[in-house]
C-alpha cells in the first residue's frame, strides 16, 4: 500500500442538513491521507457523528464535496452491536454469509487480535472486546477505509490503550482510519485533528496533533 500522505478522504466545504428542525450543518473542509489516523473532536451537537453519515453516504450533501478513494469504508458506530448467545466465531461467519469477497474470519480475528477469543461468548467479552468485535466486522469487507464513531467512549485506560493499538497497527499497514472523540487526550493522538467548536457551529479547524504520552 502506499505511503502515508495519499489523500483518500477529501471534504470540502461540506453542508448538509441536520437534526429534526432541518438546520444546515457545515461548513467543513478536511483532508485524510493514506495511513493516517485523523480525529474528529468536539462536545456534544457539534455533528461529529454528522460527519460520519456524510463520508460514509447515509446522508446528502446540501453544498460542497467528499470524496472516498476506493471501495466503501467500514463503519462502526458508538452503540456497537448486540450478539446475545453467540461466539466470535458465530457472528464473524454471520457477517461473513452477507459480505461480497469477505476477508477470512481467521484474518478478521488476527487483525482485531481477537484469534484466541474466537469460542468465547460475546457476554463474556469485556468492553475493549466487543468494541474490538465491531471492528473485525467492519473489516470483514476488506475495507482500507475505517470511520469510527467516539470508539474510545466509555473505555477504561487500559481498554482504550488496547483498542488504540490495534488502530495503529491496521494503519501501520495501510488502513485510514477517521474517528470521532469528545476527549482531548485521545484527540492527541492522533496524527491530526479537525475541531468542530461549539462555539463557532460547526467551523472545522485542523491541526496537527500534539501527542500525549
């Protein structure tokens, strides 16, 4: 794969109607390069998740463009999925049965680092490891492209440490990953953050990250 600095997520001047009382939101313009990890970073109604249903096409734009080199992104979305009664296995080879040209489940587990927990039920994971579940299945799609919604809410340090690992290891190898955060230290982090600032609506501001220790 190439390089980081590739661009293959471009936004420019984006608007697009938001929320129940149809209010413009926008404009953002931000660019993601190949291999790299970008934060989204904002409080709460600042249209972080907004943003996500754009690139990802699950909203239209009202004015401006994105662009997504290649195929489409895997998503995983705050809420995650609920698989009550069945193991890793059994819900990667479900994903599997509904995907075009899946990845293995056994390269999906190993990118996820999830190969050992493959008979465990999914009650018996713990946070990092049903977040980290959702991620395999977001990559069952051979997707280079990952856009993950606040994936380090409601982690404890080490479960988010986890989590950030297995991040920097897919785009280590290649794989963009654009995540939203409300939290500042994960922000920095990253290798380079859009600010939506509550106070100026949705004015998206990047930056290169500062990263914490």
């Amino acid at each position: 794969m190439d390089g980081m600095g590739t661009s293959v997520i471009e936004i420019r001047d984006l608007r697009v109607v938001a929320g129940r009382d149809g209010g413009r939101w926008g404009p953002v313009s931000l660019s993601v390069g190949r291999g790299e990890v970008h934060a989204v970073l904002g409080g709460h109604g600042t249209g972080k998740t907004t943003l996500l249903e754009t690139v990802a096409g699950q909203r239209r734009a009202v004015s401006g463009s994105v662009r997504v080199s290649g195929g489409g992104p895997g998503v995983v979305w705050r809420e995650g999925g609920l698989f009550p009664g069945l193991t890793v296995a059994e819900v990667v080879d479900a994903w599997r049965r509904w995907t075009l040209d899946p990845l293995t489940r056994a390269q999906a587990l190993r990118l996820t680092g999830l190969a050992g927990l493959a008979s465990v039920t999914f009650e018996r994971l713990d946070a990092a490891e049903r977040r980290l579940l959702d991620l395999a299945l977001a990559l069952v799609g051979r997707s280079d492209i990952l856009l993950l919604d606040e994936p380090f809410a409601g982690l404890e340090a080490s479960a988010a440490s986890r989590v950030r690992g297995v991040l920097r290891s897919l785009a280590g190898d290649g794989t963009t990953i654009l995540f939203t955060t409300r939290d500042i230290g994960e922000a920095c982090r990253a290798d380079h953050v859009t600010v939506l600032d509550g106070d100026l609506p949705f004015l998206g501001i990047t930056v290169p990250a500062v990263h914490a220790a």
